[in-house]
C-alpha cells in the first residue's frame, strides 16, 4: 500500500475533531488516503489523551484513535468512579495545562486513615484499636493528592487536548491492520462495530502512518495482541461496588479506608455541591458472589448493608444516584514496547485498587514515555526506534511490577479473617503509626514522589 504524503489538518475523515471548536469537516474525495502523523495513540481514556497532550508541549503530533463517543465517555452513566490523583500526577497535568478543567470538581485530600475490622451491631461498625493516620501537614502544606470523579477528568482532558493544534481526535473509531516496521506504523481507520446505524462510514479504509503507536487502549488492549505481547493475567473473584453517597456532616478531606474481611470499604472525599451537599465516593469490596447479591437488593437493604458498614461518623448518609461495579484483577503485560509500539496505562498492567494506584502508576508511564520522546526529538532520533523505547521500558516495568505485588500482597493480607492474620496486620498498622521515618516514606509514596521521577511529574516543562 503507498501512503501519500498528507498530514495537513483539513485532511481528517469525519470524525476527527481539532484544536478549538472547529466542527468536523467534510471529507473531500481528495481525502480518501493517509493521515500521517508522529505518534499513533489508540484509546483516548485519561491515560491516552494525557500523553497526547504532554507529547503537544514539545511539538509532536498526534492522533488519537478512541473506541467509544466523546459524549458517551463523559456521561454521568459512564462511569461511576473517582479517582484519586496522587499529588506527582497532580503537577505533572498542572504543568501540561490539563488541571484548570479538572480542578473545579478536585477535592484535596488533606489526611488519609487505614482500619482494619469486622461488622459490628448497627450502626457503629467495629473497628480494632490500632490503626494508621496520615496527615500531609506532616510533609508540608500540600495535600496527599485529588479526589476526581473520572467523567469530570476526562472531559476536562478531552477539552484540554481539543486545544492543541498537534493532536488530531477521532471518535468514535477503531483501527485494523496494524503493521510496525522498520519503516514505521501503519495502521487503517474504521467504524467501531457498534456505531449507530445510519452513521456515516465514508472514512473506511483512511490509513494512518506515524513513527511510534502507543496502547493505551486499557486491559484488553488491541495493540498489545496485535504484537503478540503476552501477559500474566488473574481475577481477584472480588468486585468493587462504587457509589457516591451524600452525608450529613463534612468529610475534612479525610480519606478512609477500613478493611473487612471481604476486601476494603473506602469512603474517599468528594468536592462539595454547589447547594453545599457534602459527598463521599464510596468503594466498597466484596467476593464477587456477594457483590451479585448486594447489587441486586433493593434500594433500602442495600442502604442498610452500606449504613451497616459505613459507620456514623459522617452522620446519615444515603446513596446519592446509581449503584456501579467492577470485578477486580490484576494484569502485567511481558513487554511494555516492541517494534515502533509501547504500552501505557492499564494495557501495560492492571493492579488491585486497594492503594488508589492504578491510574498514578499509567500517569507515571505516561510522565516517562513523554520525557524520553521529547529527549529523542531533540537529539533528532526516530520516536520508533528501539533505543528510546528501551529506556522506557528500563524506566518503567520495575515500577509497574513492584506496584502489583504490592497491591497484590496488602490485599491478601487483609481481605481475610484469619486471626493471627489480624493480629499480624494490627501490630503492623499501629507500628508503622509509631515510626515518624517509616510514617513519611509511605506517605511520599501515597503522594507518589519518590524514585526517578521524570520532569512532569515534578511539575517542570517537558
Ligand atoms: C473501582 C476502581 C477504583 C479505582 N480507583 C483508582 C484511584 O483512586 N486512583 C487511581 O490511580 N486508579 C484507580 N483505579 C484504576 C484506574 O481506573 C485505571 O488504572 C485507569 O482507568 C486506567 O486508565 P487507562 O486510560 O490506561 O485505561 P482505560 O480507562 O481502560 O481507558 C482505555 C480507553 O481506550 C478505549 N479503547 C479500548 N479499546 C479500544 C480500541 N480497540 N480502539 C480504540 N479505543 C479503545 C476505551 O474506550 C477507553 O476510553 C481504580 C480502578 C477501579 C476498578
């Protein structure tokens, strides 16, 4: 296939959208060949498009090539989840120009508190005597990080990357026929298949060619397979239950997360209402059986199991909109690159939300992949080539696998009730709480400074 050389920015099929509001333009029959570009990304979730948009501060083009609707991602029925955004993260979309959108709906989280214990007569949960707290004034005057709900990140990102004149957006869409080479990426543009009927499909068959393509297409990543990239991949049989709840009294930015047997019940801090309704988003973790049967109560028992558990320490609380869930797993993917392709976010690896670190440990990728590429740009290499993409890999699958043992092991040694377990893991909490050194290591580690950390995520330009 010849690839004619294009990449101007009226050349777009008819669902690409560009920097600005610009509307989608028509597609001339002129059209009906190549975009060419520096960087393929497919999936424009938080991690895709943060890429897109820190790689737009060094000049470097992108397309992204996402599966679902720009409206359909950043719907309220979406998704359900926030995200807690560790404060490296935080700085690194300060110094992208990303926060400003996001920041309207952040919430800072000021201490965070891990208890361990069993469900108790209602309404006071029985939690053990000894446990963990973490006060960021302890570290200085920031906080731990954000509290986000993700609609809110990923509109604010979407926008954010509509801005930039170097990222070329294509939703919905899909691509096939991926080929890396030595020559480069080439791949071909299609409809999703579940595209409404009576939408336009005059861009079947569009190419795009670029020097690298990035996955960032989540756990069932489509480029990971196309490169026959293995991965060591389990079920946890434990699903999360997410809802935001509305309570009585403020939260004080305080994120809680109280272990039961079953898995971890967190209460993390949402940002007020305009009408001052103090919010908390609840991730509440059970077997997966379990989980099925609590979804399917209706409203008011399911209410009382979460009272039950929730505590009265925020004083009455309800379920404020739908119920959501997750099952839960864990994912690391053998290689993180491969010829002209790298691997980010959860297409790298998928980790147990126990610690909140899923997507910091994707921002991190995205923070490394940036700093090495904007390096190659300067040095005048090839964005492909396998230098680059091997410091990349260096820098960033030690931290991915330490991450998913970590989350892997907390989460076996407190999803139980064993009791010498609990007495282990008690002992443990109220040791740490006791040890100022061991105390601030952990929570550099929740604010997510610590190791080599590339430019961004020190908040300095690219
Ligand atoms: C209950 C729960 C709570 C969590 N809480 C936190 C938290 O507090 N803090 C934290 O850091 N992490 C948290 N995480 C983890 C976090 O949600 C994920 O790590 C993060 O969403 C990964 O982002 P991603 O962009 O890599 O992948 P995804 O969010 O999966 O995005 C992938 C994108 O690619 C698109 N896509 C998929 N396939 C294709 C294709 N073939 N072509 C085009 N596009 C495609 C999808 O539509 C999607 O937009 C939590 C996870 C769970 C389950």
């Amino acid at each position: 296939m010849t690839i004619p050389e294009t990449g101007q920015r009226d050349r777009l099929h008819p669902w690409c959208s560009m920097a600005g509001d610009a509307p989608d333009l028509p597609l001339s029959n002129a059209l009906q060949s190549a975009l060419e570009t520096d960087v393929l990304i497919v999936g424009g979730g938080m991690v895709g498009l943060t890429l897109a948009i820190s790689l737009a501060q060094v000049g470097v083009r992108s397309v992204v090539v996402e599966r679902a609707e720009r409206a359909q991602i950043t719907a309220a029925e979406f998704d359900g989840r926030a995200t807690a955004i560790a404060f490296a993260p935080y700085q690194m979309l300060q110094a992208i120009g990303a926060w400003p959108g996001l920041a309207p709906h952040a919430q800072a989280i000021n201490e965070i508190r891990v208890s361990d214990g069993r469900l108790g007569a209602q309404p006071q949960r029985r939690v053990a005597p000894l446990f963990l707290h973490f006060d960021h004034h302890k570290l200085g005057d920031e906080p731990f990080g954000f509290m986000v709900e993700n609609r809110h990140i990923q509109t604010g990102l979407w926008s954010a990357a509509q801005q930039r004149p170097e990222i070329t957006l294509c939703a919905p869409a899909r691509i096939e026929d991926l080929t890396c080479s030595a020559g480069g990426v080439r791949a071909t543009i299609f409809e999703p298949d579940n595209t409404p009927a009576g939408s336009t499909n005059s861009a079947v068959g569009h190419c795009v060619q670029a020097r690298l393509v990035v996955g960032a297409d989540g756990r069932n990543s489509t480029v990971r397979a196309a490169a026959e990239i293995g991965c060591n991949v389990g079920s946890y049989d434990q699903t999360a239950i997410v809802a935001t709840v509305a309570h009585e009294r403020a939260h004080g930015g305080i994120a809680e997360e109280f272990f039961l047997p079953a898995g971890p019940f967190a209460i993390l801090p949402l940002a007020d209402l305009p009408d001052g309704t103090h919010r908390s988003s609840l991730v509440w973790t059970e077997t997966t059986a379990t989980a099925k049967s609590m979804l399917a109560l209706g409203a008011t028992a399911f209410q009382n199991h979460m009272a039950e558990r929730f505590g009265d320490h925020l004083g009455d609380v309800v379920i404020a909109g739908p119920r959501w869930s997750y099952p839960l797993g864990y994912l690391q993917a053998d290689r993180y690159v491969d010829e002209h392709l790298a691997l980010v976010g959860d297409a790298a690896h998928g980790i147990h939300p126990i610690a909140g670190q899923g997507l910091n440990l994707g921002l991190r990728d995205v923070a490394a992949l940036a700093e090495v590429l904007a390096d190659g740009v300067r040095l005048g290499m090839d964005l492909g080539s396998a230098p680059l993409l091997n410091r990349y890999q260096r820098w960033r699958r030690f931290d991915g696998l330490v991450l998913l043992a970590a989350t892997d092991g907390l989460n076996r040694l407190f999803s139980n009730d064993v009791t010498l377990l609990r007495w282990a893991r008690d002992l443990g909490l109220a040791a740490v709480n006791r040890a100022p050194r061991l105390k601030r290591f952990f929570m550099r580690h929740a604010r997510g400074t610590v190791g080599a950390m590339p430019r961004l995520l020190k908040g300095e330009a690219l």
